[in-house]
C-alpha cells in the first residue's frame, strides 16, 4: 500500500466500516495500510451498525482525532485518504484490494461518504442504557404497567422514558418507534 499518500498531503480521512462476515478481515487490512502510511489528524468513521465498538480501536491511528456517527444502512467498506485516492478493501467474497486515484471517482466516493456522514446518527445519539432496556420491552408488545414492574419503576417513569424515546426516534407509536430502534441496532 506504498502507493497511498504520506503525511502531510492529507489531513482528514473518511472510513466506512463495512457491516456483514469479512468485515473483520477488512478492518485488518484497512489497519494495515494505517500503519504502512502516515495517520491522519482527523478521522470521520462511519461504524457498520453490527459491529462491536472495541473492534473501533484497530482502525484509528495513535494520536488521531476520530469522530463516529452510525449510518442508517449497510455501506460498503472503504477508506478515503484525503481528496486524492480511495481504499477499497476486497469483499467477504474474495477479490483484491484497490486503490482509486481517479480524480472524478475520487470526487463522487468523497461526495457519497459525506452525504451519508450527515444522514447518519452522531455516536452520542445512542440513548442510555435505562431508555433502551424499556424500549426493547416496548417492541416485544409488553404493556406500560407491565413495563414498570418488571422494571421497578413507576408508571409515570416508564411513561417519561417512552416520550424521550419517541422524540430522540421522532417516533409516534410504539410500533414505529420499535422499528427504529432496531433499524439504529438499539435492541
């Protein structure tokens, strides 16, 4: 991966974290050509929704700012250094890596990732663990009062917990708000 550029002709890198099985060879190999060239300063990580977070620590460099956001669909992997070349690591099936340096490819892959940057959930958007664990009750079809018991808490509690719930899922039923949840891989 010689061919990527050095430091000092980038400072921003773009990575999407591929979802699916070869994903942990990907991140491997997308480590890889991190060590064999220079680390960015910055990093913008769109992390695959089925991927565990420790698995993030392979992918960004020492001493590099990293941001994740999750994105609201399945994305294919690849690794954007700089504006001037692009990453592409074989899928689950095979293949062999490639490197674009066509400027007009470049161009649109830089145009795809930022759109879905900024379709996608910033990291801190997960709700805590407390709303999770009533909205994973809430798709199952368990009642409020129910909900409360099993929980501990008050009617009104639970009630609280639900409308944060809907308003961080801009939600408006409990079907559509438990569709959402799990569509982010909150439950």
């Amino acid at each position: 991966m010689a061919d990527l550029p050095v430091r000092g002709e980038f400072s921003v890198w773009r990575m999407i974290a591929g979802s699916g099985p070869g994903w942990p060879a990907t991140a491997h190999r997308a480590a890889g050509v991190l060590r064999e060239t220079a680390s960015p300063e910055r990093m913008c990580i769109l992390w695959g929704p089925d991927r565990a977070a420790a698995e993030r620590a392979a992918c960004v460099p020492a001493g590099a700012l990293a941001e994740v956001r999750y994105p609201l669909a399945r994305l294919p992997a690849m690794l954007i250094t700089g504006r001037d070349a692009v990453y592409l690591p074989a899928g689950a099936g095979g293949g062999t890596d490639r490197i674009v340096r066509d400027v007009a490819a470049v161009s649109v892959l830089i145009d795809f990732f930022d759109c879905q940057w900024e379709a996608a959930r910033p990291d801190d958007a997960r709700p805590p663990r407390a709303e999770v664990e009533v909205l994973r009750l809430l798709a199952a079809g368990v009642k409020h009062e129910v909900i409360a018991r099993q929980l501990g808490l008050s009617p009104r509690t639970v009630g609280r917990r639900i409308d944060d719930a809907y308003d961080r899922l801009e939600a408006v039923s409990a079907f559509q708000a438990g569709y959402q949840a799990a569509r982010r891989g909150w439950i």
